[in-house]
C-alpha cells in the first residue's frame, strides 16, 4: 500500500495574502482546442479499443498543435481566406493480431466533430486542415502497459511524475471560472451570438479589490459597427460585473478587451469568435489544469493531462486523483478549511502505490484528531484508481 503522509499547513493561506493571480482559457481559446481535440481522441481510441479488441489499448495522444489561418473580419461579415492547420501528433497502437485500426482517419473525424459541436461559427469542412501524424509507440511502453492487461492486474505507471490537487476554490479562483463558463453558456449565447468561444479571462486580487480582465472575441457578422461593438463590448461588461458581485463581497472592476483603439477602429473583432483564424496559435498543455483554471499560487503540474491514456498515465491519473482527495478531505472533514494533495509515482509500479502521497490540511485542532480519517480519503481514492479509467470514458473530468 501506497505511504499516505498527512501533515499540517504552515503557510500562509493564498487568499489571504496581499496579492493572487488566477486565470481561464475558454473553450476557445487555441490552446484549450489542442487540449479538447487531443482528450476528445484519447476518449474515442479508448472506446473503440474496447469495441474492437476487449481492452484499451496503449496510446498517448497528448500532442497538438495549432498554426492560426489568415482572416479578414469586417463589421457585418468577413472572411477566412487561409484555413487554421491543426496537427494531431501522438503514438497509438494501430494494430492487434492483423487486425488494423485506421487510426488517423478517426482523428480527422473526432476533431471535425468536436470543432462542429463547439465553435459556432468556425466550419470544420472550410476554415479547418486536420494533419494527424500518429504513429505506434515504443515497443517498451507498449510492453508495459500489456504486462498488466494480459494479467487483469493493476495498472503499471508508465512514467515517474507526479500529481497536484487543491481544494477548495477560493473568492477569485471561483470568480475566474464562472465568469468563462457564463459568458460561453447556452443561455448567453443565445441571447448575444456576437460573443465568439474564444474568451479568456484573467483574475487579479490585491488586498480586496478584484480586477477582472475578459478577452472576448466578438464575431463580426453580429457586429453592424463600431458604435454596436462599442454598445455590446459594454453590454458583456455590465453582465460580467452583475454576475461578480453575485460570487463575491469584495470590491470588483471589470474591463473587456482592453487592447481596443476605437479612434483607429482597431477593436477585437473575428469570422469565427476565435483568435485561431488569425491572431494566435495553440499548444497542448499551455492552458488550464485540470481543476479549469491556471493558478500560480497554488501547487500546479506543468503536466499536459489531455490525450494520455486514461489507464496508466500518471500525468493525467494522479492529477484529477490529487484534486479529489483534496476536495473530499475538505467536505467530509468539518476540521479541515483547506487540503492540498500531492502525489508521485515510480514508472512500473501499480498506479495505486504511489512512492508517496501527502495530503496537507489547514486545521486549529489537533492532527491526531483527524489524521485518520484524512488517511482513510486518500487509500480509498488510491485503491479505486485503477477503475478511474471508466470516468475519464463518461467524461466525469474535465482536463481542458
């Protein structure tokens, strides 16, 4: 059994010290689209292996990269005029006992989908080019990983790395989340479809005072003028500031596209509510952990959780694994007011035995008290690990 560490905090608590920095990719942004598109594959093999050889096989699919097209948005329409690349890169097994699997033809496939289902205005048939480049991995990995499907043992860990999770969100970590899934909800959307997907938010605490900074990108065919971008960039605004101060008591200010220069007309304008089309490019694993947000003040793994297989990668296991304990610790232990999770594993070794796993809590009564109980958390999230597969599959976890 895995050595569970349970220790006291001593630190000073994040949201009590004078300044705190927290951010949010939304769906979007080019970076969370690698994330999406690399975690949608990993799904899709993963289900597909099942169908068709009774088991997941080996894959890690956890490389994409976006090179932004060339558009020209004018207010009241626009256009594309050179098409968004998208590379799809990864080692996936494509064959078992002479059966293949076209395994670059289901990439192509899954990212047109998922591209249709979420970016509104961005046509996966004209604004896209889908590149896979997957080929099969190592033949020691694979190894590795079939040591234990061939024996119906516990997973193996295919790499020495370690997972991170912290609980629970405070003031400005959940301000910066809700504020991106608000603005990209249903209900937004359909009452203002010039706010594209592509909105970022950063969130910025000194003392109490929030500075809430949105980048949205409007599409362009909603947008009559300037006036009207003017009047709806404002409009995103007064929303965003009556949702804040819904979440929170402390004193907020809210800015919306900033980089704006209306006397030049220059203003954040898109064909297809993505900085894809032209202005950025994205990269799996520079966006938002696994919790959703990018928090530097917290403990963080520069893991790239999205596209690894959901089996015995400890870079995506250990991270969603860590963010439970934490968050369990919390709400089952009236005690403890905040918990963080640390967890790192040795390649090779059952996933359930990490060389540790040391949770650390922030309590005023004694440790003895509650130390069993903490310990009793983390041993029953650690010796279901091996089933958390199945939740990665139903999409429980959100990695992008």
């Amino acid at each position: 059994m895995a050595k569970v560490v349970v220790t006291k905090m001593t630190f000073e608590p994040v949201y009590t010290q004078q300044a705190e920095i927290v951010e949010r990719k939304g769906v979007g942004h080019p970076d969370t689209i690698c994330d999406s598109l690399a975690e949608e594959l990993s799904v899709e093999l993963s289900r597909i292996y099942i169908e068709e050889f009774g088991a997941i096989m080996h894959h890690n699919v956890d490389k994409a990269l976006l090179v932004g097209g060339v558009a020209e948005p004018i207010f009241g329409g626009g256009e594309v005029k050179v098409p968004i690349e998208i590379y799809l890169v990864g080692r996936a097994v494509d064959e078992v006992n002479g059966k293949r699997l076209p395994v670059e033809d289901i990439a192509v496939d899954v990212a047109k989908r998922w591209i249709g289902d979420n970016i509104r205005n961005l046509d996966p048939e004209k604004h896209v080019v889908i590149k896979p480049r997957i080929k099969p991995g190592s033949r020691d990995l694979i190894d590795l990983f079939m040591r234990f499907q061939r024996r119906r043992e516990v997973p193996l860990a295919n790499d020495t790395s370690f997972g991170v999770g912290f609980a629970p969100l405070d003031d400005l970590e959940r301000v910066v989340l809700e504020t991106e899934r608000f603005l990209n909800s249903s209900e937004v959307k359909e009452n203002h479809p010039e706010i594209g997907e592509d909105v970022k938010v950063m969130g910025v605490r000194v003392g109490n005072k929030i500075r809430i900074t949105v980048a949205c990108a409007f599409v362009s065919k909603y947008v009559s003028n300037l006036r009207d971008y003017l009047d709806k960039k404002e409009a995103v605004r007064e929303r965003v500031m009556d949702l804040v101060s819904r979440l929170t008591d402390k004193e907020v200010e809210v800015f919306v596209n900033t980089a704006d220069d209306p006397d030049s007309g220059s203003v954040y304008i898109t064909v297809t509510g993505t900085s894809a089309e032209q202005g950025d490019d994205g990269q799996v694993g520079r966006g938002n952990r696994v919790n959703g947000l990018i928090t530097p003040y917290r403990p963080m793994s520069l893991e790239a959780a999205a596209g690894k297989n959901p089996v015995s990668h400890i870079g995506k296991i250990y991270n969603v694994v860590a963010n439970i304990i934490a968050d369990r610790v919390v709400r089952e232990i009236e005690e403890v007011e905040e918990a963080y999770c640390y967890m790192v594993s040795q390649i090779g070794r059952p996933i359930n035995e990490p060389q540790v796993c040391d949770v650390k809590v922030r309590t005023s009564v004694d440790l003895k008290g509650i130390e069993e109980e903490v310990r009793k958390i983390a041993e029953e999230e650690l010796s279901a690990m091996p089933e958390t597969w199945k939740r990665f599959l139903s999409r429980e976890f959100s990695v992008a």
